[in-house]
C-alpha cells in the first residue's frame, strides 16, 4: 500500500472515531438533558470539541440525533438478528434483551426511548426508530405464521419496555419470556 493510501486509511479510521465520539457525547447529552437538550453546541462541549466539528460530521440536528438513535438501533439489530440465525430459545433471547434495560442496558434503552418517541416529531427519525418493531417482528415471524400474533408480539416487547424504564426494579427474563410466549400463542379469534 502507498503512503497516500495509508493517510488516506488513518483519516477514515480517525473520522469513525470522531463520529463514535460526537454519537456517544449525543446519547450522553439525551440521558442527562433528554432530546430536547440536544444541540451542536451541547454536543460540543460534552465531547470536549468545537461545534465547527459536531458540524462538520452531522450537517444538521436531525443528522445528530439520527446517528445517535441509529447507534443504539444498529446494536439491537445485531443482538436480534443472532437470536433470528441461533437455534437457541429466541423468545428468551428476546427476554433477556427485553430485562437488559432494567439494569446495564437501561441507559441505551432510554436514550432509544426518547430518540424513538421524538420521531413522532421528527420525520427524520421515523425509519430508525422503526427498525426495533421491524427487527421483534421478524424474530416473531420466524415462529408462527399468524400476523396477528407478531402484531401482539411486537406490541408486547414495546410495552414491556416502556414499563421496565418505568419501574424502579428488576425485570425477570423468565416473566417476560412468558408473557412474550402467551402472546406469541393465545388464539386469534
């Protein structure tokens, strides 16, 4: 490889890194300020660096706040679709991600909550904040046929979300399994 090629290969890993770095100062920001407190200039400071370069990365605010959401949605998008390609207990799989924003996962659960409840507002945000419901649908299609059970399914998994980032306690795996499993299973009439 040429030296150009080598500088070219260090700006580009330089410029991931600066990107992860303003994405990170982002969902920092939403979980002390909410979404609202997001700004370049906000952005900036909590990353330590000039606006100019929040700017530079993310032309817009919508640009910001999609790469932060899109941050957190492209970690659940992998974890759902090992569970998809495992033959392991998906449904649990689910639960344990589900229980996960009761304890170390509550901060990014609670930043996508935000971002993804914002995009009702913000156009922008809808085809992130969508991938969820998409990634729970197609894990729920994987085990019945019935639409109408992935519907409840991915209503459920919402559902339990929000109600765990409400509560001050522990979510069990083994309850939510259930309730997903009841859902995945109660017949239609």
């Amino acid at each position: 490889m040429a030296d150009g090629d080598q500088e070219v290969d260090g700006r580009k890993v330089r410029g991931r890194r600066r990107r992860a770095e303003i994405i990170e100062a982002t969902l920092t920001v939403v979980l002390r300020d909410g979404a609202s407190g997001v700004t370049h200039r906000t952005v900036a400071k909590e990353a330590g660096i000039p606006a100019s370069l929040t700017l530079y990365y993310f032309a817009t605010l919508d640009d910001l706040l999609v790469g932060a959401l899109s941050s957190v949605a492209d970690a659940y998008t992998e974890r759902i679709r090992a569970l998809i390609e495992s033959a392991e207990d998906k449904l649990g799989g689910l639960a344990e991600l589900i229980a996960e924003s009761s304890g170390p996962g509550r901060k990014r659960a609670l930043a996508e909550r935000e971002l993804s409840t914002l995009a009702a507002r913000r156009p922008a945000l809808r085809p992130v904040a969508r991938r969820w419901r998409e990634n729970v649908a197609e894990l729920a299609g994987t085990l019945t046929d019935d639409p109408d059970a992935v519907e409840s399914v991915v209503a459920l998994a919402d559902g339990l979300c929000a109600a765990i980032l409400l509560d001050d306690r522990d979510a069990d795996p083994a309850h939510l399994r259930k309730l997903l499993n009841d859902a995945l299973t109660t017949p239609r009439r």
